[in-house]
C-alpha cells in the first residue's frame, strides 16, 4: 500500500514500525463549536483509512484528543465566559455533540479518546525532559522551547524562513509579542497562571492530585500549551514513536511542527512520526469554510436532509489529501449514487476484492473506488459490492 506522506512529500510504501501493529494520531477538536463539513472530512478520511487497514489485517490503536484546555486567552476560554458557564461544561457540551455527529456517520471511535485536562501529569513529565535536555527555559514560571536549539526546525512545513513562519504563526495566536520568549517562535510549553488572571482562567497546581511533582520547582501553576499536548498523549498513549500522525493540512505549522520538536526533543527518537497524513480543506462559496467567514455546513443540518451515507459518499468522493468546495447538487448526486448500491439485489461472489484492493492500496484513492463501486452497478456484475461498501464504512 502506497500513502503520501507530508513529511518527505512523497508516495511512499506504507511499512509499520512494528510488524501488523499500527499507530495512529489524529489531532481532535476544540469543543466550543458545532461539527463542520471541514471536520467531518478530516475524520471520516481517517476513518476510512483505518477501516481499510483494519481490512488488511492490521492491528490499529488509535488516539485522538479533545483540546477542552489550552494556553490560548481565546476560543474555549473566552467563550466559556460570554456564555457564563464553565469551560468544563461548555468542553463537556461540544464535545458530546460532536461524537453523536460523528456516530450518525458510522465513525469508528477511537481506542483512546482523551481529554488534555485529564492528562496534564503526562505533559509535565515531557516539559521535565525538555528542561534536563536543555531545550527549554523558565521565565516567569512559564516554559518555553528554545527552537533555536531544534534541529531540523520547519521540516514538516518546509518553512525554513523565519518571515514566513511568523506569518503563518500569527494566524494561530502565537503569543508572538510575548516579552518573556528569547525568539517569537518559541513554543509555550506551559503557561503559568498570574496573580490578576480573571476567575475563569483555570490554573494547574502540582501540589493538588499529585501532579508531577518532581518537576522544576521554578515551574508556577498554570496551564498546558496547545501544542505539547498532542505529543504527552501520542507518547503516553502510543509510545515514542508512532506510525501515522494526523489532521488538517492547516495544522502542519506551527501545531505539527511544534510537536515534531517536542516529542524528537524530549525522547531523542526520530521520527517521532513516520507518516504525517495531511486532510486537505473544504470551501464553500469560494472561500474554506470558517467561523469567521461565517460559511460553516453543520453536519447535523446535512442529516436532516441527507442520509449519513449520502455524506460518506460525497465525503469519500475527494481525495483526502485535496482541497475541495462543498456544492449541495454534489450532495444530491451522492444520495443518488449510494441509492443505486443500496437497491442492488445481486448474488455475491469475491471477485471486486481485487481491484477495489489496488485502488485503495494507491494512496487510499477513495474517489475512483467509488466510481468503481458505481460501474460495478452499472455492469450489474456479481461481485460482493455491498462488502467493498462496508469496508469503507457505509452501512
Ligand atoms: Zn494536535
């Protein structure tokens, strides 16, 4: 089996670590908002993937995470407070609504599905070998990693000018003017909590649950960085070094980069991830869909009108690594389309396996599969074409 990997932008053979065993990461969400198309096509991409692999008899274990806490001032802080209620609820909320979108579209969860907030000892621990490695520093009774001392900085991105990494950067709320950091683009491993910090800012103590005591005691109480994160719980969770590492092509920088740099820094182990998979971003009226552009399509509006294979279909009709704009006749032919599978009366036989397998096998190439699907319905050719529909997923 073939797969692009972002890392050295190339198709490449797709070899485990370890024998049948595969590893993967996909980033999750930050529950303060409803389920996009954009974020549905992330997840049911990778859905499909492990669903293919778990057809050629690997053995998957899978973790994603949900960010219900972060260094940032804005998004489940900030709304929290407008809405006056606790982030925890608010995480709570979200995160419950996104995992029945998900389950309405036949989403295999993930083996370990993890909150940061829960997992914050795993964090410290990795910012404790970042400081005896001397990666990082403590001002303030905050942490930072020197990413001057990171070798190979930008390799995932291929932003090796520093410009261009602020620009992007910045995007993202990097707490670039931040006094404290030797260089902007240092990552904020650990923010610590400050005397005037409004009551909803929730601060981390390490006196309280036993949390890592042994680290630094220069360390204050405060909160975890976004970035760091992601590399505590793919280690914690899947080891040092993982197979597949995923998400959206707009997390590769400075998110992915980042915990390239952490998780490499901390264990010395490269790659941290052997295969970096990168979902492409969908659109809508010409511009990728975002909160701020105000062009969101809920998946649970979709529902309403659709059915979850329907979306499947139009999800799995783009190739996961392509930027692609949602057009509701698509949709409309997509419901079509799972409609002359499913009314399909034919007696099985394995023949399909065969093509449908080289398909796939080349870079996990869901939309000429499913034109395959459709010619087999076409010819009225008696292969198992409701099993190679299973197998990616619809029901
Ligand atoms: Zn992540």
């Amino acid at each position: 089996m073939k797969i692009f990997n972002s890392l050295t932008q190339k198709l490449e053979e797709f070899k485990p670590l370890n024998n049948n065993r595969v590893t993967i990461y996909v980033c999750g969400i930050t529950p303060y908002d409803t389920t996009h198309l954009g974020h549905a096509f992330t997840y049911i991409s990778f859905d499909a993937l492990i669903r293919y692999l778990k057809f050629k008899g690997f053995n998957v274990i899978y973790t994603q995470n949900v960010t219900d806490i972060n260094d940032r001032d804005k998004d489940i802080l900030q709304r929290a407070k407008e809405q006056n209620i606790s982030w925890q609820k608010l995480s709570e909320f979200w995160t419950e609504k996104f995992l029945s979108d998900m389950k309405c579209l036949n989403w295999i969860s993930p083996t370990n599905y993890l909150k940061a907030s829960e997992n914050i000892p795993a964090m410290l621990n990795l910012i404790q070998k970042l400081l005896d490695n001397s990666l990082g520093y403590i001002v303030n009774g905050s942490v930072y990693l020197d990413i001057s001392k990171v070798s190979g900085y930008g390799k995932l991105s291929k932003l090796f000018d520093r410009e261009k990494m602020i620009k992007v950067a910045k995007d993202f709320e990097e707490d670039l003017e931040n006094p404290d950091k030797r260089n902007p683009l240092d990552i904020t491993l650990w923010r610590a909590s400050k005397p005037n910090d409004p009551k909803h800012i929730p601060s981390f103590a390490f006196d309280s649950k036993g949390l890592a005591r042994h680290v630094s005691e220069a360390l204050q109480a405060g909160r975890p960085g976004w970035h760091i994160e992601c590399s505590a719980m793919s280690i914690s969770t899947l080891g040092e070094q993982i197979d597949i590492h995923g998400g959206g092509s707009d997390l590769k920088f400075p998110h992915h980069e980042a915990e390239i740099a952490q998780s490499e820094g901390a264990t010395g182990k490269i790659p941290f991830a052997k295969y970096w998979l990168h979902t492409g971003t969908v659109g809508y009226r010409g511009q990728k869909m975002s909160k701020s552009k105000g062009n969101l399509v809920m998946v649970s509006d979709l529902l309403k009108k659709y059915s979850q294979n329907a979306i499947r279909w139009l999800i799995l009709s783009h190739h996961w690594h392509e930027d692609w704009e949602f057009k509701e006749e698509d949709l409309a032919r997509a419901q079509k389309n799972v409609e002359l599978v499913e009314n399909l009366n034919l007696h099985l036989r394995g023949g399909g396996i065969k093509e449908f397998t080289r398909l796939m096998d080349n870079n996990l190439d869901t939309p000429k599969t499913l034109e395959y699907l459709l010619n087999l319905v076409e010819q009225n050719s008696k292969v198992e074409l409701k099993k190679l529909y299973n197998i990616l997923g619809f029901i």
